[in-house]
C-alpha cells in the first residue's frame, strides 16, 4: 500500500519523469486490468469505473499527457487515497 501511494505522490511532482514501466504499474495498483498489447501500445480497463486507458512509451518514458490522464481517473474515482 506504501509503494502505491509512494508512486501516486511521484506521478503528482515528477509526472514529466516517470518511466513507462512506473507509470504501468501505477495502473495496476490502481485497479487496472492489462488486456492486450498491439505493438507498443498497452491496453489497460477498469472493472468497476469502466474506464480505458491506451498507454504507449516514448523512449522508455511515460508521455506527460497519458500522466495527467490517468491521475484525472484516479481522481475522479478515488482509487487511491492520498494520505491514508
């Protein structure tokens, strides 16, 4: 739970300077299921709030923007608490 808030807070300050494999993890932990990979692009669904997120790497990087996307689900949703 301390790495997934850890994470969380390093998306919040660094978002530019995440890696895509951070960034793919913070899915995860945030209740994302993978379903499938066409190329480089990962497929990532929720069960419960039905949202999609399309994520694909820029030179072993995550893109900012895809950031901001899934730190807007995560919000809007409360998937994970901050502070607790």
């Amino acid at each position: 739970m301390a790495r997934k808030k850890k994470l969380y807070s390093k998306a919040r300050t660094v978002s530019a300077n995440l890696s895509f494999s951070e960034l793919c993890l913070l899915a995860e932990s945030a209740g994302f299921e993978f379903r499938n990979q066409a190329g480089s692009h990962r497929i990532y669904k929720h069960p419960v709030c039905r949202e999609m997120l399309n994520l694909q790497p820029e030179g072993g990087k995550a893109k900012p923007y895809q950031v901001r996307q899934l730190l807007r689900i995560i919000d809007r949703h409360g998937l994970i608490k901050e502070g607790k």
